[in-house]
C-alpha cells in the first residue's frame, strides 16, 4: 500500500515544501512526525479526503527509515548510485528479467526466507519485505512485531518496534478509518496491499546489498457507505540490506513517490467489487 515517507518512508511531493511528509532538501533523509497527544494537531485536523489517506498510510507503512535507523551504518547517495549499478532495459530482459530460479521455499512466518547470498536473492528479499510492511499486518500490533522481526536485523528491531507501538496509536487509526484495535468498521474491509513492480540493485558488497523496490499500491476502505475508498498510489523503497543469520535482513529503509504513470481511462469499479477482489486474490511470493 502506501507504500509517503513521513514516518521513515516520506515520498518526494514534487518540491512541495508545504508538504509535511516531504522529504528534506532532495536527501532522502525524512522528518519524524509521530501521530499528536490529546489536543495536537490531530485532534484538530478536518476529515482527511482519500489522498490524504494514501499519504498517512504510506507514512506509517514505511516508517522504518526515519526513526533512528535511516542513518544508522548509511552511505551518501554517491555510494548508493555506485559503478556496479545496473541498468533494466525496457524489453524486461535487465535485472528484473526471470531467472528460471524457483522461488524461495523457507518460511519466517508467513514471510518467505531462506534467499540466495546473491544479487537475486537480495532483490527477491527486498522485494517480499515491501509486500509484508504494505500489508495489513502491520496495523495488528501482535502481526506487526512479527513482521518486523522477520524482516529485520535483530539490532534494529526492538528500537523499531517501540516507536511503531506508538506511531499506530487508537487516535492514528481512528484517523486512517479503523477501530482503536486496527480492525475494520463492521461492513467494510480494509485495504493495504504493496505491489512490487520491478527490483534494481544499486550497491552490493560482500555482506550488504542497497536494492530499490517500485512498487504500486492501494489502501483504503472497501464496502457500502465507505467514506475513504481504496485509492492507488505509486512509489519507490530503497532497503539497505544486511546478510544476517543466512539470510537477508533489513538495517535501514527509505521511500520516495514515484515514478507515477499516467492514470489510465478504465472506469472505477464498485466498492463491493473491490473488497471481492481483495478477499478472493492473495499476494505472490516474489523470485527472480
């Protein structure tokens, strides 16, 4: 889903510095802006429309990055755009390209595992780690600190897990639609749900890999009476990645929007349709 960048992940807002979950200044570095007390600005704040919605829920989806590990063991961007990039080609023969290589058989949960200590392996990683931190898991606290412990180093998780704890706060959910539990109003189904579009590996050395993920999402509330339906939006996660433990894991995130294409001209379908959609067609695990 949300996949803004505000809470670790903030999307460049096309140089709207009013915007507050742009990045900051063209560094990809973010501002943390974790969801107000009784009487901040929250509580203020009108009705949010549904874009507002998509950026709020990208916010928190991605929201790794800016609390305290968005720096922790980085690089300039000068490193992360390093001599071994390589470059896709539009024929889907570049570094997106299928391999033949099956995906992935290990299990950490409901998260695959077990990836090759390889550049493949690193994409397909980085790619099922966007999919499991766009979904709705990560609105249960108990599923979120699974998610997080199976897609991260063990030295980030337990920091990272408190200031999750606190950034999906009642008032947040209420905010974003849900009940203070995380579930949704009765009739309704909620909707957080990342899809990778392609993977490129930016930096790669030894036991650490820098791989960029564009993704699509939707996020939203599906069903009669919806009041904030399911809406796409378009960004790109850069995940530095750590070999720990045989396998993949995530030190830091950060997300930027876009590239965005052009809306298409195919009509919107009905909120029954959608919530169909999104109960009768699961998520993929991703390999390449």
């Amino acid at each position: 889903m949300s996949q803004g960048d505000d809470h670790g992940y903030g999307g460049d807002s096309g140089g709207r510095s009013d915007d507050p979950y742009s990045t900051l200044g063209g560094t990809r570095q973010t501002r943390t802006r974790l969801p107000d007390g009784d009487g901040g600005d929250h509580g203020r704040r009108p009705a949010r429309t549904s874009r507002s919605l998509v950026m709020m829920v990208g916010v928190v989806v991605l929201l790794i990055a800016a609390i305290a590990f968005a720096n922790r063991g980085g690089g300039s961007n000068d490193e992360a755009s390093g001599g071994n990039a390589k470059k896709p080609d539009a024929t889907g023969t570049g570094p997106t390209a299928a391999t033949g290589t099956k995906p992935v058989q290990g299990k950490n949960g409901t998260i695959p595992s077990g990836f090759a200590h390889d550049e493949q392996g690193a994409q397909s990683a980085a790619a099922n780690y966007a999919v499991a931190l766009g979904s709705v898991g990560m609105f249960d606290s108990a599923t979120r600190h699974d998610i997080i412990q199976a897609t991260h180093d063990p030295s980030v998780v337990a920091d990272l897990q408190a200031d999750l704890d606190g950034a999906y706060s009642p008032a947040f959910l209420t905010n974003v639609g849900l009940n203070d539990d995380g579930s949704a109003p009765s009739g309704l189904t909620f909707v957080s749900r990342t899809v990778p579009v392609g993977t490129k590996v930016v930096a790669q050395s030894g036991d650490r890999a820098t791989v960029e993920v564009w993704c699509t999402g939707l996020v939203g509330l599906a069903g009669q009476g919806s009041t904030k339906p399911v809406t796409e939006t378009w960004f790109t996660i850069s995940e530095k990645l750590k070999w720990v433990g045989d396998d993949w894991k995530i030190e830091s995130s950060t997300q930027t929007e876009g590239p965005t294409p052009v809306n298409g001209d195919n009509r919107a379908s009905t909120a029954d349709d959608i919530a169909g959609a999104v109960e009768g067609y699961g998520g993929f695990t991703y390999a390449r």
